[in-house]
C-alpha cells in the first residue's frame, strides 16, 4: 500500500524566523569539502546551497563559520574551539572514502562534535553515511532542499519528527520519509557574509581570467521529462515540479551581489517567459546592472520579443540544451522537440547581443559516427558562438538506462556510467568528441566569438586578461589549488 504524503511545506517561521533564545547547538561550521580533486576543477561557483542553509540559522545561533576546502589549505585550524555542530555539503562527486577520512579527522579535532550533511551526493549514499563505524560516521544525512528542516534540527538537537532525514537510532537505521518537493521560498537569501574566498572564472587547468563571479538560483526543477536527466527527480525518482521564486525576490538578491557577473544554477530559467518578461523590467527600473549568463530551452526563441528584452537587461550568455539534431536522436532523448523547431527558434533570435552556447550529447542509441560529426556544420549554420559536447551517461534511475540496457549491442560502463555499443566503443567516442570541437572551432570561429564575448560581456577586459595569463606564465602555471606543473 502506498503512503500518501503532502508536498513538504515551508513553515511561516521560516519567512519570518521568531528570536529563539535556546537552541541544541552554539557554533556551527559549514564546510564545502570538494579541494580539487573531483568534478569541480575550477573557483566559479561559491557554495550556494551552504550559504542558504546558513542563512536560515543566522538569528539563533551565537557564532557560525563557512569553510571552502578549494581555498582552506588549513582548513583545520580555522574550525573554531567551541564548534559542536559541522554541516557538510556533498553536491558533487567525492569519494565517499575521502568523506569519512574528512569525517574521522573533524571528530579527532574536536571530540564530541557532531556532523550532519546534505546534497545529491549525500543523499545517494546515505544509509552508507550514517551505517559507518563511529570514528567516521555521519550523524545525519538530510535528503531534498533544506527549506527549513535544518534549523528545526538546530533547534532540537534530534532529527526525529524531521521529514526526510537519514541516522542511527539504537543500532538501527531509520529514515524519516521526505514529502514531494514543495515550492521554492523567496527567503532567505543566501547569506554570502561568511565568505572567505573570492570567487572568479578560473580555467580547469589553473589560468584566472580576472573576472569575479558569483551564482543565484531563482527556479527548482524542471517541467520536461528529457529521457537523460537525472536533476529532474529526487533520490526516489519522483520528478521535481517546476517552482519559481518571484521576480522581486530574486531582484532583491540580485541588488545585493557585488559580482558584476551572475550565473543563474537554475535547470531551465526561461521556462515561464513571462516571469523573466517581469524580472526584466525590475531589473530595468532599479538600474541593477550586471552581465547574466543562464541555461534554458529553445522555447525562449518562440518568444523572441522576451529575448530582446532580456538582451537589453544584461542577460549575455545563453546555453541552451539543444542535444541533438537529428528527430530520432530528439524522440530518443525525449527532447520534446524537432530539428526545424530547433532552426526557427535560432532564426528568430540569432541578431541579438547574445553568446549562444549549444549543449550536444553524443553517443545516443541508433546515432552514427557520421551523424555525430554534422555536429559543428549544423551550430554554426544556427548561429551557436560556443558548444560543449558529452558523452551520453546513464547516472541513476532516469529511465535511460532501462532504455540502453534493452537495447542490444549497447552497453553502460560501470565505473563512467558513459554508453556505448559494439560498433562505437569508448575510445572511439571520446575521439568523435574531439573532432567535433576540432571542427567548430575553427580560426575564423575563434576570431568571431572571441570578438562577440570582448564586446559584450561587460565583466571581461582583455588588457586584465592578458596580464592575469603574464602573471600565471611567470609564477609557473599554478592551479587553484596552489600545486605547480611539472
């Protein structure tokens, strides 16, 4: 029998949070474990996620801390004396034997601490999290968005009654059923006063281009149900409905970043149309002037009036999750839409003062090498400035991988989780892939996107870049991370 539960709701106090003069914990410390060894090989994009649910405790407790290991060398010797709460946030991939040895170590350095994490990671290897031997063990894992859980957890000490919650009770494992996703809140806004490290576009192989940047999320989920994405779902494969916060919220947010370039982490900002028609004109009347860059759909290009209007608010780089170019492809990947949907969209929109960036995935079910490699003619006949190509990945339970693994002749590597058939394998994809990048970017492509982004990408001066690369050259190429080449 199915339990029927209700969307998990935001509390009134978590709008307006009442003075709480006693709560279970005095000092927290929050850590972004990720120090450059994952996925994450850049100084972009700052712990949003942290940074909100740090702001939901900001009036109840007496001393809170934000470390980002990617900055935080010594990292230990900044966690305070009286710390007894740690939260922990593991949106990306990391080893999960790297999180208990960082586990093992917080709970030497200060005994009887206790530590509690977050984020899709976190979720999906939460039994394993709080099931650990005591030295290394998680106390609970939260599953889903914070929307106030924490601070009730804050305020209790125990995560009985807290919905979505993974720990040890008696020996045994227990986990408080998470609702459905609720609707995003307008607040708190992220509290980005803890911040120690600045934020910049840092290249993957270590070149700071001098550009500060900063990130806002203004929606949740997506309403599409591409056959590939596992972001529209929660641990449970329960799709996560599409929810937005109001324009004036994220305006009110937008006022307060000092970053002159913002990155929307929404999965598809211009699903409503007319919300960003909205926010546009706040952004116009209020004089916040900054440089946008966002991913969304094609659908923006059915409206393209809401596109222009976007241009002229500081909205300047658009990725768009085209996929792919060929209608099979399209029907396979569920993509909701067709190729010449795909040419009308770019037709209506390719004069404006925009930098497109198309997202490709290759190695679909039923694609050839040559289809693959129509790839860079079909972006530049579009209009595309910019493209990323991957290789298809089945990740988790979207229902992809039941699709592939029917399929014969195709198969899904366990350690990448990449496809791949008899006739294409792995390494014969990865040099497609190549290719395609080798035949976009051709000199003269170069030479036009590079001309496009200095003139209208307002945060970027290549005088600061050029002698931000002097300075990299001269020092010996160091990464973020401080380690030199060899």
């Amino acid at each position: 029998m199915d339990v029927q539960v209700e969307p998990l709701q935001v509390p009134d106090s978590w709008q307006a949070p009442a003075v709480v003069t006693q709560t279970a914990y005095k000092s927290i410390c929050f850590i972004y474990p990720d120090d450059g060894e994952g996925s994450r090989f850049d100084r972009m994009f700052p712990p949003l996620g942290l940074e909100l649910v740090a702001a939901g405790v900001r009036d109840c407790i007496d001393e809170r801390c934000m470390l980002d290991l990617r900055f935080e060398k010594d990292w230990e010797a900044r966690v305070p004396r009286n710390t007894d709460l740690v939260a922990i946030s593991m949106l990306w991939d990391k080893p999960i034997r790297e999180v208990f040895d960082l586990v093992r170590r917080l709970k030497i350095l200060r005994p009887g601490v206790r530590v509690v994490a977050g984020g899709r990671v976190a979720e999906a290897h939460r039994e394993a999290l709080v099931s650990a031997p005591q030295a290394e063990r998680m106390d609970v894992v939260f599953a889903g968005p914070d929307d106030g859980r924490f601070r009730a957890f804050v305020e209790s000490g125990q995560p009985d009654g807290i919905p979505g919650v993974a720990f040890i009770r008696n020996g045994e494992y227990q986990e408080n059923l998470l609702p459905p996703y609720g609707a995003i809140p307008d607040r708190p806004l992220p509290d980005r006063s803890l911040r120690r490290a600045h934020y910049r576009m840092v290249r993957r192989d270590g070149l700071d281009l001098g550009i500060a940047s900063d990130t806002i999320q203004s929606s949740r989920g997506c309403s599409f149900k591409c056959s590939f994405c596992t972001f529209n779902r929660d641990q449970d494969g329960r799709p996560i409905n599409f929810t937005m916060r109001s324009p004036e919220s994220v305006a009110d947010e937008l006022a307060e970043i000092e970053s002159d370039y913002v990155i929307f982490v929404d999965d598809n900002v211009a699903q409503d149309t007319d919300r960003i028609d909205h926010l546009c004109d706040l952004l116009m009347e209020r004089g916040i002037n900054k440089t946008y860059g966002i991913e969304t759909r094609i659908n923006l290009g059915l409206r393209p009036q809401v596109a222009e209007k976007m241009a002229r608010a500081g909205f300047r780089h658009i990725t768009f999750g085209i996929e792919a170019i060929h209608d099979h492809t399209l029907k396979f990947l569920n993509k909701g839409f067709r190729r010449h949907t795909i040419e009308k969209a770019f037709d209506a929109i390719r004069g404006l003062p925009m930098v497109y960036t198309g997202n490709f995935i290759v190695g679909n079910v039923g694609e050839t090498r040559e289809q693959m490699l129509e790839i860079p003619d079909f972006a530049r006949r579009i209009g595309l400035d910019t493209i990323m190509v991957n290789h298809l990945r089945c990740r988790g339970p979207e229902p992809l991988t039941e699709t592939v693994m029917a399929t014969p002749d195709y198969h899904i590597d366990p350690d990448t989780r990449k496809v791949y058939s008899d006739a294409l394998g792995l390494e014969e994809i990865a040099a497609i892939i190549r290719q395609i990048k080798r035949d976009f970017w051709s000199p003269s492509q170069k030479l036009k996107t590079a001309w496009k982004v200095r003139r209208l990408f307002k945060p970027v001066r290549y005088t600061s870049v050029a002698r931000h690369w002097l300075s990299w050259k001269l020092s010996g190429k160091p990464d973020p991370w401080g380690r030199r080449s060899n």
